[in-house]
C-alpha cells in the first residue's frame, strides 16, 4: 500500500510503548497506518469540524489514543464507563 497522506516520519515513541502501553502479549494497530486509514477518511467527508470517532477494536482504546495525539485539532478524546 502506498501512503498518500500519512507524512513519513518517525511514530516509534508511539508504536514502541514510551507514550501508551499496550496490553501484555497483544500487538498495537500499526501507528501510521492509523493515521493513514483516518486521513483518507477525511478526505471523503464534506464537513470536518464535528467529527465523531469510535475505537472499533474494542480493546484498551490504543487506536483512538493515538489518533488522538495526532490530530488534537479534530479529535478529543473522552472515555466513558460502562458498570
């Protein structure tokens, strides 16, 4: 896959657990990818100043997190508890 609008630079602060850790034996989403995948997204849409993200992956919220850190202009991160 070629990257079209991820810039290529240096995510390993991110993918290396110096900033997030990861569950214990459970590999991390591939950090520029994500933000690949949600880069491409934006293209499509129309209006992008009420976005609304959901974390599909159903685990410790790794990839929002880091979409988060990444484009604090558009995403802000809330969590909400479920007991």
């Amino acid at each position: 896959m070629q990257y079209k609008f991820s810039p290529n630079r240096n995510y390993q602060d991110l993918a290396a657990g110096r900033v997030i850790y990861g569950s214990a034996g459970m590999p991390n989403f591939p950090v520029r990818l994500a933000q690949e995948i949600f880069c491409r997204c934006l293209e499509y849409l129309p209006q992008k100043d009420s976005l609304v993200v959901y974390d599909p992956l159903c685990g410790s919220g790794y990839l929002l997190t880091v979409l988060g850190f990444l484009n604090p202009e558009l995403i802000r991160l809330f969590r909400w508890f479920r007991y």
